[in-house]
C-alpha cells in the first residue's frame, strides 16, 4: 500500500475520487456531492465521509485534490498560478495540509492570465487535464479544447499552458435552449445531424453572434429546420462559433468524455479541422500522477 | 371627426392605442394586456374593452394594427410582405376585415427576406417604424438601429427597406444578466458610464462572443469591474457587439425611446459611429400615417 493515494476532482457540484496504486486505478467514488452542498464549510468532516471507504489504510493515504476546492467557494482560496504554467508552477503553488485523520493533502491551484484575445481568463481543474494530455501525448505544441459549461481552447509549449481562452459554450446552449424564445414551445428534441451541420455551417459563416442565433427562430419559422431539431441546429451553431475562432491553427485534442467530445469531432469535420479525441479522466489522472510524483520529489 | 381613426400597436406583451385626428394625436391608450393575454382568441372582444373610450363616434373610427396581432399568435396570421418592401407592398399584404361594432379594420403584415449576412431574417412592428423614419427625414439611403429585445438593423433605398437583420441584444442581455454565472449573487446595480465603456471598447477588439462575455465574470473577480456595475458592463458588451457590425456604414439612425436609445448613441460616441435618435412612436405614427392614406387612397 505504500504508493497508494487518492485523487479528487472536487467541483461546485460533483465529487469524483480515485484510489490509486502506482497510478492505476484500483477503485473510484462519484458523489453529487459539490461545493455548493457542503453545508457551514464542514469541508474536512465532509471528505471523511465522502472517502469512509478508503480512509483505513496505515499510514493515511496522501490527497491530491483540483478544480473549485481551491477557490473562494472551496475549502481553500488557493492563489491562481499566472501563465506560463507548467507542472514545477502548480506544484509550487499547492497548498499543503494535514487532514484531521491524519492524511496529507495538497490543492492545486488554478491558473490565470490573459487569453489570446487579451482578455483576463481564468481556469481551476482543466489545466490538470492539459497537464495529462502533454504527459500522455507528448509534442513540442499542444492546441486542445476542453469542452464543457464553459469550454476552454488552450496552448501548450513544451508542457506548459501558454494561454487559454474560456467560451461559455455549454452555459449558452443552456440558456437558449432553455430560457429564451428559441426554446420556446418545442416538442420532444431528437438528435439531428443534418440540423447540426446546417448549424456549424451557418456559424462559419462570421455573422455576428447576436445575429447568429436568431436563425434558430427563423429556420424553425420557415421550415429549415423541423421543431424536433432545433436543439441539434443550436448546438452545431454553438460549437460552430466556438471551432470557427481554431480554423488557422491545426491539428488540435479535444479533451473529455465521449459524450462531450462526440460533437466537437462532428463539427470539426465539417470545419475542416483535424481533432483528436483524448479521455478526460484518463488526461485528469497522468496529470495529477505527474503533480503527485513531484510533490513526492520535493518532500522527499 | 370625419378623418379621425385609431392607430394600434399590439404586441406579445403590450397594447397601445393612439386616437388621431388628422395624423395629430388627441388621446392614447396604453395597457399590459398584449396578445398572450388574449383569452380563447377573443381578440374582437378584447379591442371592443380596449378601446371602449372612443367607440361612441358615428360612423365607427377607422382601425389600422401592427405588430404580433398579425401572427400565427395574433388575431391573425398576415402573410408577410417579402423584400425588398414599401409602403405600397405592405398596404397590398394587409389584412381587412370589419370589427363586430362596425369599424373597418387593417392589419399590416410584417416582413420576411434574407439578412445581409445571408440568414432568414423575420420582423413585425418595425417595417412601420423603418417607413416613419423615411416620412420624417427623407433620404435617398437610411441606415436605422431599432433597439430592443430582439434588435434590428435594416437598409432602406428610397423609403423601401432592401434588407434587415435581427440581433438578439436585449434577450441576451436579460438571459446573461438574470440566469447565468454572469449575473449570479450580484448586489444592486448602479448604472456606470466607465464600465459601460470598457464593455463597448472589449466588444470591438473582436473575440468570439461565447469567449468575450465570460469577461464579465473575469473582470468582476479581478477587480476591474465593481460587482455593482457588471450590468453596465454587460451592456456595453452587447450594443459594441452589435455596433461592431455597423461600423463601415453610416451614418445611422437609432430608433425608440429615448431610455433604449441613450446606451445606443453613448456607444456610438465610443465606437467612432455618427448616430442621430429619433421616437419610436413618432415614427410608428407617421409610419402608420402613411399606409392609412394610401388605404384611403385605394378604397376610394
């Protein structure tokens, strides 16, 4: 057991672990259990719960935790690291800890920095998966995009983010879907791919993003696109508006779950842009497993 | 009172009803009783309530509508007037019937065609505004913002609208500032000229806009924007974006009330744009003005 540790991906409203023995996954726990539900910042007793299963090993098992624990909402408000950023920069700028069963533990910090179009940016748990990705494909560049509720495009050099800029991709399909008169009275939605790619090819187009979106009214208006699949035309316009900013720059990774990345990969072939699928526990793991070994290193 | 008639806007969530004698206005009406509100398609029983003030004049007042009341939602469903559209092809499209009381009625179609950015593109309501502002300051080009929930943009060639494009402006401001991570635990806003100005000079540096809005949550945690203000900054970031797309033509005419218009002509200023206001009910008056005489002028 003497190489064993715990990896956790603690966001505002999941909870993911991993017990790990020399960097394989030996088990796992995933709890709906965020930030946001932990209750008078009872964060300690919480993760003892939370990790029960795991917690009777001797000596304790070490911690290595990302994502929202180390902001202000989280256990810990972990100071950004700045860009550039590599792995000696999030190690450095870990805060360590000891838990109240005895567990060493460390949170990684985020980073911040300006985004290729000279916007501040920020990111907390992604740049463990970018991390990952160098580790398990390395090049001397990186482009990959992470996608989610707020998609991250980023740019490594030798290992190290460079810059990275956040897209609110997955917020945005929300909210119009959902909230606007785009979403209004739709029947039950069934995925489309001829809606979708009619979406990113109306998106390469450049129209202005306000303008953009109100073809998902007008299509649906005039028949274009059937009210069944109005949320895959939404979508391709979306992740259309997100791919066109990547054009010049190829190939890329895009890095996630096949759920999230499917898309992306269909988009890109219309686009015209070479992505690459990558797992994103699989990156969010060698990435913490290289953080944990120099962490190891330095206290050593 | 022989040329005396009743000029009605009736929209999703307003009705508002001006009487006229000789194009003067002597009385209006104005209630939060628009067409969603409209019980089992009672719509004739309804204006009757409406308008009850002035149904006593012999023979019954003359009657024109714009607006959602002509839609699949309305009274209605007005085919509408392809472009380009005048005057005289929206007196042709329009709907005439007779009320139960006796008044001859009209209802203006709205207009559909293709965006300059080469999307369907659909309004109902403003082709009459767009026809006022060509009574009001005659021109051999108008170039004309109409600001709004869902914004318009449109290009008029000697008093006909050529081709127009929707942007979504105010829906995304309601949708970014009351249902996203962007608006979310903000204290009570206080409008700031500084943060307004910093959202219209960030919306014309060009980022892709699912980029260029997360800087609101970005210059919010940084500091550079006070939690205070992150509506005006909003603001700013979606009229530059949709001013962005003006900027090689003008000048430009902006057309509402003056509380939509100030934010329009105060990013106008920054963005190097000569903009000139002017009412929008003194437009639709004219405009609605003009189909009326040209009604007359066929039926006599």
């Amino acid at each position: 057991m003497k190489n064993n540790w715990i990896a956790i991906d603690w966001g505002t409203t999941n909870f993911r672990a991993f017990l790990l023995e020399n960097n394989q996954v030996i088990d796992r726990l995933s709890e709906p259990c965020g930030l946001l539900s932990v209750k008078e910042a009872q964060f300690a007793a919480t993760l003892q719960r939370l990790l029960s299963p795991w917690l009777d090993a001797t000596p304790p098992l070490p911690i290595v935790m990302a994502g929202m624990v180390g902001s202000q909402q989280g256990w810990k408000n972990v100071p950004y690291a700045p860009l550039p950023a590599g792995a000696g920069n999030l190690v450095d700028g870990a805060y360590a800890f000891r838990t109240p069963w005895g567990s060493p533990g460390w949170i990684i910090p985020g980073v911040n920095g300006t985004s290729r179009y000279g916007q501040p940016d920020v990111m907390r748990g992604e740049e463990i998966q970018l991390l990952g990705l160098a580790v398990l494909h390395p090049a001397e560049k990186h482009l990959a995009l992470l996608p989610g509720t707020h998609s991250k495009q980023a740019r490594m050099v030798h290992g190290e983010i460079i810059d990275f800029s956040t897209f609110m991709t997955g917020e945005l399909f929300s909210l119009l879907s959902e909230q606007s008169l785009l979403g209004r009275d739709l029947p039950l939605q069934t995925p489309h791919d001829a809606s979708f790619a009619l979406g990113v090819e109306t998106a390469l187009q450049g129209a202005p993003f306000s303008h953009l979106i109100f073809s998902a009214r007008t299509r649906r208006l005039n028949g274009e696109v059937a009210t069944e699949h109005v949320h895959s035309y939404l979508s391709g316009l979306l992740i259309g508006h997100e791919l066109a900013a990547l054009e010049a720059e190829r190939p890329a990774w895009v890095v996630g779950s096949p759920a999230l990345t499917a898309r992306y990969l269909q988009a890109a072939e219309i686009v015209g842009l070479t992505l690459t699928a990558v797992d994103g526990d699989h990156c969010f793991l060698h990435g913490l497993g290289l953080l944990r070994s120099l962490i190891q290193e330095k206290i050593a």
